[in-house]
C-alpha cells in the first residue's frame, strides 16, 4: 500500500527545510507531493533538486477549463 504525503509550503523561513523534510518522509515510506505558493517556489527554484522534482511541484494555480 502506498502513503501520499501532500506536503503543501509557503514563504516563509521554515520552507528552506522542506528538501529534508522531503527526504526523511520518502525514508520513512512515504510518496511525497509538494505545493508551494508561487513566491515558496521563487525562494526553493534554484535548490530545488531530484529528489524534490521527483513528483510534480505545483507552484501556480490551474486555471479554468480541462486539466493541461
């Protein structure tokens, strides 16, 4: 059986800790999706590495219509 972690981050300091907190819940088992409000992703884009970019990151909103 799979567990999903729905890991959701915003800016504010303690989201610089999400890569670990990442790593330590995918030891531990768990599927790991990351959202992030647009200014966390500006904040993580250039630490942001493999095992984050594992499971789409969603760092805007969808907008209206089908999913693309």
């Amino acid at each position: 059986m799979t567990r999903t972690l729905y890991l959701f981050c915003s800016a504010a300091p303690p989201v610089f800790d999400v890569a670990r907190v990442i790593e330590d819940a995918q030891a531990r088992g768990w599927d790991v999706c990351l959202g992030l409000t647009p200014s966390a992703a500006r904040w993580l884009e250039p630490s942001l590495d493999g095992a984050v970019r594992e499971r789409r990151v969603r760092a805007q909103r969808a907008g209206p219509g089908p999913p693309g």
